[in-house]
C-alpha cells in the first residue's frame, strides 16, 4: 500500500470517482448513528473488509459485475491515462480499469478493505491481464484527498472526465418505496448471516435512502462547475451512473 506522493500533470488523465453517501434515518438507526466520524466509517468498513466482495456479489445477485463492467467501458481508460479510484474499498473496481494499460490508484480511507485488496493482488486472487497497467493502493479521505491539486489533474484535469458510479433511485416512486423496505430489512437480514458486522449494511442502506436523487446529483454536479452531465440508470436505477467533463 502506499502513501500519496506528488504525481506530474498528464494528458488523458481520467477520473473515477464513487462517491460515498452522507446519512440519515432508518429503522433501528438514528441520525446520531449515522453522523458518524471519518474515523468510525472507516472501522466499520474495515470490519466488513474480509467478505465485502462475496457479500456484494449475493446482496446483488451478481449484478455488481455487469455495473463494474459498464462503469470501465464509460471511463474507457487508455494505456497510460492515470484513473484515480475514489472510495475503491478492495479495488475489484480499480482492476477493470487497466486492462488497456492504464494506471489507476484505488483511494480509500478504510486500511481493512485496502490491505483485503492488496493481500488478494499479491496472492493472484486478482490478476492483472497481459498488457493491464498496474493497480496501487493509497489510503485517503475523499473529502481531503491526499494529492496535490491537479495531479489526477486532481480531481480532475481541465478537459478530464468524471464518472461517478453510486446507488440511485428508481422510478417509479412505488418501485422505490418497496426497494426502500428491502434496503432497510432484507439487506441487513441478509449481510447479518455472512458478515460480521451487518451494522455497515444498516448505515449503508440509510446512506443509499439519503443519496440525492439522479436528476439532483446531476444539478449538484453542475453547480460545482462540471459541464457535459449525462446519467444512465443501470437496474431500474437501483446504480445510476453520472458521467461528466471539466471545463478546458
Ligand atoms: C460500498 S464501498 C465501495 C467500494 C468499491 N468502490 C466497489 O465498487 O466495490 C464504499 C467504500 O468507500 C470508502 N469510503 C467512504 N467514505 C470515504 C471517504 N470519505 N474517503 C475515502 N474512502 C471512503 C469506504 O471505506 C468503502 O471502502
């Protein structure tokens, strides 16, 4: 794992950026459980590390795949584009970018999920392609990111792209309401038997409620001066990927 140095401007640097939802209110959980510390969210991400993989793949049928795949043909990374992963936990996001030949550093602030991910590189257990360019792990907070500016042309250089691949919100409004109930029941339930600490999925299921709707993200994303925003909801929107340019 390493510690963030001074990288040099690049042309063709593209940006990912998985932004982690802030809280609110849920059964069996309050807003004080939700507001929590960097530092707390990071434990609890570290608690989860070891099966966060294997959950995904069950708590999404397997659909966690055909995102991943989507969100890495959207960035459409080159050889020699630098990606910055953002929230990339175990990095299993992270890969799907080099297979062209890119460079990509998975961020994370959680050191459990970035030695999961760094200990299953080393064994093999992810592989990297022929010709894929190579993974590195830095621990970070996305809100105080450990680069200079502009070296990602961080985050992003002028010209370069964003993608943000986060749970949404489905249409219609009754659709969401019964997947509402399953994100505060059924996910939980589910991630208690296979997990250790089934509180993370509580506090991810109240983040994912609090999530700004797409057309909002959207707007939100706008106003921080990012131009050329377009979405596509994967699932139903269940994921909704956002996808932008900054200005030259
Ligand atoms: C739901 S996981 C997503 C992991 C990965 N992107 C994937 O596709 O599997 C969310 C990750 O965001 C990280 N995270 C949350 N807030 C963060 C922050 N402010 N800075 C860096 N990482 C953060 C957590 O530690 C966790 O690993």
């Amino acid at each position: 794992m390493e510690r963030p140095g001074g990288w040099s401007r690049r042309a063709g640097l593209a940006a990912l950026l998985t932004v982690v939802p802030p809280p609110a209110t849920v059964v069996g959980m309050s807003r004080a459980d939700l507001d929590k510390r960097p530092r707390d969210v990071a434990a609890m991400f570290d608690q989860i590390a070891e099966r966060y993989d294997l959950v995904n793949d069950v708590l999404s049928v397997g659909q966690d795949r055909l995102w991943r795949r989507f969100v890495a043909a959207t960035v459409a990374a080159k050889a020699g584009e630098r990606v910055l992963d953002l929230a990339a936990g175990t990095g299993t996001s992270s890969r799907t970018f080099t297979a062209a030949g890119a460079y990509c550093i998975a961020c994370d602030f959680s050191f459990g999920m970035l030695q999961v991910g760094a200990r299953k590189a080393a064994n093999g257990g992810q592989p990297e392609r022929p010709g894929a360019g190579p993974v590195r792990f830095v621990a970070g907070d996305a809100l105080r990111l450990p680069f200079a500016d502009a070296s990602f042309d961080a985050v992003t250089r002028p010209g370069g792209r964003l993608v943000i691949c986060e749970f949404g919100h489905l249409q219609p409004p009754a659709l969401d309401a019964f997947y509402g109930r399953y994100l505060a029941t059924a996910l939980p339930a589910v991630a208690k038997r296979l997990s250790p600490a089934s509180e993370a999925y509580a506090y991810l299921a109240e983040s994912i409620k609090d999530w700004p709707r797409q057309a909002e993200l959207a707007r939100r994303m706008g106003d921080a001066g990012w131009t050329a925003i377009r979405w596509r909801n994967l699932t139903l929107g269940v994921v909704a990927v956002h996808v932008a340019r900054r200005a030259e």
